[in-house]
C-alpha cells in the first residue's frame, strides 16, 4: 500500500503523465491535429526561448483566457500581455522573473477539431532556476482554443493550471 506521506495529488499527477503518452501518442493524430499540435508546440517554445513579441503574435484580438495564478477574473490580451512581459520577457541581464526554462516537455493529450476551431489539452512541464543554482519543477495542464485565422493557427482562449510544483 502506499506511504502515508504521499499525498493524493501526487500520485494523480504521476499517473496522469504516463497515462499522457499513450493518449497523446502522435500516431494518433490526423494530420490536421498534427499541424494544429505543431503550431502549439512552435508558440510554446517561443516563449521559452525568450521571443515574447513573436509569442505574443499568436494571441487573437478577441483572446479571452483565464489562468488562477494571475488572477481568478479571465483576461484578455491585453492583461495578458502585460503579464506576459513582466514574468517572461528577458530584462537588460538577460533574466527573467520567472527563471530559465532549464527543460521544458509539452504533450498532448487531446485534440478536437471543429472545422476552423480547435481544442487542445496538453500537460507542459518545466524545470527552470531562477537564480541560476536551484531548481523547480512544475507540471501544469493547458487548454488552448484556437481558430485558424489566414492559415495560422491562433489562441482565442485558454486555461491553465499548476498540477505540481516542487
């Protein structure tokens, strides 16, 4: 039986990860689902690679989006971007109030599509420092709407949330 000190959550998040791989094994995926994950996985590491303007392309004017960790109301892009730029665009050193992201894995684990609309829920986990010596780990899970706007694929909603963090 499990320990005592192994709470509930833990043990959720854990299995839900290695139950992501079969549920979002990629020889699954229609090829529109596949370009629709490609695209989320190209935004994503833009922002992990410090390109917060190109990042921020990929938000539609009418974005309505809604993340606990900035606030319990939904936001919009504008708020968004305001937050966006204060915890992930790089300062004049180079740094981030976040930290460096160290690793980051991104899988899906279902795509819907409805014609130019699609629904993509994915876990994201990172392991970044923020001073350049310890590390944290957060596992998140992610749903992103998008619709196809001139043949790209952008976020017109969103919903993200801490898993785990350690």
């Amino acid at each position: 039986m499990f320990k005592k000190n192994v709470g509930f959550k833990t043990v959720f998040t854990a299995l839900f990860i290695c139950s992501s791989y079969s549920i979002g094994s990629s020889s699954t995926w229609t090829e529109e689902q596949e370009k629709v994950w490609s695209s989320v996985e190209y935004y994503v590491g833009l922002i992990e690679n410090g390109q917060v303007d190109e990042f921020l392309e990929y938000y539609h004017s009418d974005f309505s989006g809604w993340v606990p960790q900035i606030g319990y109301l939904p936001d919009d892009k504008t708020s968004r971007s305001k937050f966006v730029r204060h915890y992930l665009e790089p300062n004049e050193e180079g740094k981030t109030e976040s930290g460096e992201v160290l690793l980051g894995i991104k899988k899906p684990i279902s795509i819907n599509l409805f014609g130019d609309v699609a629904i993509v829920h994915y876990i994201q986990e990172e392991i970044r420092t923020t001073n350049g010596e310890d590390r944290i780990r957060e596992v998140w899970a992610w749903t992103d709407i998008l619709k196809q706007v001139g043949g790209k694929w952008v976020m017109i909603g969103d919903h993200g949330q801490i898993l785990d963090s350690k």
